[in-house]
C-alpha cells in the first residue's frame, strides 16, 4: 500500500515524512550567506608573519653577537689587551710566563743586530728580582703600518713610568687574531760596581763572575750586562761585611735600549776599623826589628857611619788609614806616620860615638785584596815600592 494507507496491524494511519522548516528572515532585513576564507590561506599569512619575526629577531641577534665579539676582541685579542696581559703577568711576579709571551726572548744575533752586548746574562729574568708594578693604564693606541704602538703608565714603587711597546699581527686561533711584540720589551742594564765583586738587584744577591762571560777571570772593574725587563725598578746596592751603599733605583722603561750604571761602594766602618787596626799592628811590628831598615817594612834610617848599640825603633804617629775601590778590592791612599829610632853611632872619621834620638816620618800605601770567601788580605807599603 502507498503511505497514507490504513495501518491494519495498529489501525492508525500513517504521516508522511517531516521536512525541516526553514526560519524566515526578520522583516526589513536582506539575507547574505556567510563566506569563510579557506583555512590554508590563513595558515600561509600567519607563517609568513612567524617568519618576518624570526627573521628580526635573527638579525637583532646577529647584529648583538657582532657587537659582543668586537667587545671582546678589544678587552681579549687586541694589541693593548696584549700588553695588557703582559704587563699583568710582571705584576704578579710571573717572570717565567712573561717571558714566553710571543716577541719577548732575544737571542745572541738580535742583541748584536741591535747594538746590545750579546752576551748580556738572563740573571735578573726571574720573580726575585722582580718589583711591584700598580696602577697599570694603557694611556693610547696608535697604528703605524702593520705596527701597533701601545702607551701605558703605571707605578713602581712610587716611581712614575710611562713606555710605549711596539706590537703586531702573529696569526689567528679560529676568528680570534694573535699578537706579538715586534721590539722585544727587555732591556739591557750595563752595570759598574765598584768596591766589591758582590751585589743585590732588588734583594737577589749576583756576583760578577757569575753572569760575566769570563766567569772566574772576570775583570773586577768592567761593568757586566743583564738582561731586564721593561717595564721595571731594579735597585742596585751592595751590602757586604767589607762594602756598603745605599742604592741606586734604575727604571727600566725604554725596551730594546741600554741602560748605563755605576756604582760606587763605600767601605763599612767596621772593615775601616780592622784595616786600621791591622796597619797599626803591622808598623808596631816593624818597630820591633833592631836594624836600621826593617824588611819590609815603610820606614828606616840611614847612616854612612857605624853603630854602636842596637837601634831601638817605636810608632810615635800612626797613620790614618783611608781607602778607595780597586778592582776586586781596595787601595790603601797614602798616609803619614812618624817612627822614632834611638841608637849610638861611631863616626868612622875620629871615632867619637854621639847617641841619635830622632823621629823619622814616613808614608804609608798599601792593597787590600778580596778572597772568595769574604776575607781580606792586607798588604802595607812604602811610597816607592810597586
């Protein structure tokens, strides 16, 4: 049966399908469908968006990594960083370390090359004899070629310094460049020391035949060369049982130059002492020999007659002794002393003994030599003996 047809099992008739019923639109309104853009071409704007903020954001974060690396090249990879650096380490007392920094070590040739002694010792290239360097300040920083000249100012001890280095290129370690002293910073101290073959560099004891090239016969008045660094205070003084003097303070702010010095030691008033004790028992000495010279001795008396009795001799004025560096050692300056002699003397003419009571002046020289071990040996001479 077609719908609408009694249903014989319930006895009702069938209703057709429902339709849906579409609303109306409101009264004095239009009807406008709703139309979506397609969901990849809102995905496609939004990547590009994302894409132009990162694209910013890595050119902000390029732009800050550029500045950071040349921050850091200045403050770690520059030449005034690398003096810096240098400076630093003779701060710290690191002389070993300051030493292998690229450009510091010279050999023979480039001391020559320079007009250096080129057997200048590395004696003083050690922490001992290192002062204290503060308030370090890289003052400019000018480019000459492939040269770069770096001023700095700093205090040693009180002192005021002020040296300019020379630096340039030495490679790269991956983007970072290198550098390297094109002058070497060391300097070189020509020392004199006068009076004693011993002397302290800031409190680091040397002796001369230890850094002289001649070692053992090294010439006690020839200056002898050390090798320093720049910058740098070096005190030379000497201070021995025989020989003393207060100092002399040298900075070293010049690299690659020579730096002349001479001292002049006094001597102790202890070793005056036993000098002019050991010259008053030497001539008391003397006076005891009953002849009229006494070997070896500075004084004497001299007759064409013949003596009678045993000259009697006695020191009625000793000398006083003064000395002045010699070498190694020290001259004793020529002194007066009196000696007085008593004897009778036949005269050979008509036989009459007259007595001779008379004092007979004299001058005194003599060498004080300087063993190795510290001692002294003091030798007493007349004016006419070599």
């Amino acid at each position: 049966m077609d719908q609408g047809a009694l249903d014989t099992a319930s006895g009702r008739a069938s209703a057709p399908p429902a339709v849906a019923a579409t609303p109306a639109p409101a009264a004095g309104t239009t009807e406008r469908p709703l139309i979506q853009p397609p969901r990849k071409a809102r995905e496609r704007r939004r990547l590009a968006v994302d894409l132009s903020l990162l694209g910013l954001v890595g050119v902000l974060l390029l732009l800050a990594v550029f500045a950071a690396w040349g921050v850091i090249e200045r403050q770690f990879y520059s030449p005034k960083a690398f003096v810096e650096r240098y400076v630093d380490l003779l701060a710290e007392g690191r002389a070993a370390d300051a030493l292998a920094v690229p450009g510091v070590a010279v050999t023979s040739a480039e001391l020559e090359a320079a007009g250096l002694p080129s057997t200048a010792s590395e004696a003083l290239l050690r922490s001992a004899a290192l002062a204290p360097i503060s308030d370090v300040e890289v003052v400019s920083q000018e480019q000459d070629g492939d040269v770069t000249h770096v001023t700095i100012e700093y205090q040693a001890r009180g002192y005021d310094g002020r040296t300019t280095f020379s630096v340039e290129r030495d490679g790269t370690i991956g983007l970072a460049p290198t550098w390297r002293f094109a002058e070497s910073p060391l300097a070189v101290m020509n020392l004199g020391v006068s009076g004693s073959m011993v002397f302290d560099v800031n409190g680091f004891e040397i002796d001369k035949r230890q850094v002289s090239p001649d070692g053992a016969d090294a010439d006690p008045a020839a200056p002898v060369s050390l090798l320093v660094f720049s910058p740098g205070l070096y005190s030379v003084s000497v201070d021995t049982a025989i020989s003393s003097t207060p100092g002399v303070a040298v900075l070293s702010d010049s690299p690659f130059h020579a730096i002349p010095v001479n001292v002049q030691a006094q001597p102790t008033e202890k070793f005056m002492s036993v000098v002019q004790q050991k010259v008053e028992e030497f001539l008391t000495a003397c006076a005891t020999q009953e002849v009229l010279q006494p070997t070896a001795c500075p004084f004497g008396f001299f007759v064409q007659d013949r003596i009678v009795s045993l000259p009697k001799w006695s020191i009625v004025q000793q000398p006083t002794v003064a000395v002045e560096p010699a070498g190694a050692g020290w001259s004793i300056l020529a002194a007066e002393a009196v000696a007085h002699i008593d004897v009778d003397i036949r005269s050979i003419f008509d036989g009459r003994v007259r007595p001779v009571s008379e004092d007979v002046p004299f001058i005194v020289k003599g060498t004080i030599t300087v063993q190795p071990d510290g001692t002294a040996s003091i030798v007493v001479t007349g004016p006419d003996t070599n």
